[in-house]
C-alpha cells in the first residue's frame, strides 16, 4: 500500500478537494479496487509510529481503540479500519501515547476516549470488546478512569486548520 501525506491549513481546503478529485481520476479503476481512503483529520492530531512490515505507518491515536500484546507483536485495533499488527515492546508503543490511555492489563491499553463503561468484568469498549483489568492495575485503572471522566472535556480544534492522510 502506497500512501501520500498532506498539510495545508483550511484557506487550502478546496485545493484539496480538488487534488483528491484528481487523484480519483488519475489512479481510475486502480484505486476503486483498492479503495482509495482520504481521511481529513484535525492539524493537531496525535500520531505513532509504527513498522509494520517493512513499511513504516502512521496510526492517528484518536483511531486507536485499544492496543493488544499477542507473544511479540502489539495489535492496535481501530475505529472503522482494519487492525494494524507490528513488532514492538508494550513499553515502547506506552511511551508514544498521552494520557488519554491506560495500561489496564499486561497485554491491553486501552483508548479512554472509547470506553463505554467499567465495570467489574472489565472495559466495554466501543466496537463490542471487553477489554480485562489486570487484579494487580485494578485500583490504578479505576482511579485513572475516574479522573479521565472528572477532566473529561470536548476537544475543539480549529476549524481552518486541517490535516490529510491519503492511503492508496
């Protein structure tokens, strides 16, 4: 899979419409048979970075339903997108998210953002899982959550400001 990267601000928007109607026509029956994505996400926008493969992805955080540790390799598993599995060490891929996630058991980190609720089974997640809480994380995980709901406030951005990923 081939991919193009754009930023531009929102002055640039209609430049971009135009590109992607372009690119459309330019790639033809090619990139209906391999779905040619264009995802418009907001400038600030965190990201990881991720080898997957031989090629090196970026996965936009706010995607990222929670993250899963399967022997060597961390599986993120994401909103409307296929998961993405990658080599790595939990610690590793902890250290590239914010806050806004919690390691609630050895081989799961969860997006808070995305949790429906807690309770004594677990996380219930956005896409139907049920994500474990670890006995030993229990008492950290609950009050994690508890003061992620507590801070938990609508994240504006700027409406002129854009951030564009094309995935061909």
């Amino acid at each position: 899979m081939k991919g193009i990267l754009i930023i531009c601000s929102g002055n640039e928007r209609g430049k971009l419409w135009r590109l992607e109607n372009r690119l459309r026509q330019e790639l033809g029956m090619e990139a209906q048979q391999q779905r040619l994505r264009i995802t418009a996400l907001p400038q600030e926008e965190k990201c990881i970075c991720v080898h997957a493969g031989r090629r090196r992805r970026m996965l936009a955080l706010s995607q990222i339903l929670y993250l899963e540790k399967q022997l060597r390799k961390v599986i993120a598993v994401r909103e409307q997108q296929e998961s993405v599995s990658f080599y790595s060490r939990m610690e590793e891929v902890l250290s590239q998210l914010h806050c806004g996630f919690c390691h609630c058991h050895k081989s799961y980190v969860v997006n808070l953002q995305k949790v429906i609720s807690l309770d004594s089974n677990g996380f219930h997640m956005a896409d139907g899982a049920l994500i474990p809480v670890g006995q030993r994380r229990q008492s950290a995980v609950y009050r994690q959550y508890d003061e992620f709901l507590t801070k938990k406030s609508p994240r504006g951005y700027r409406a002129d400001e854009i951030f564009s990923c094309f995935e061909i």
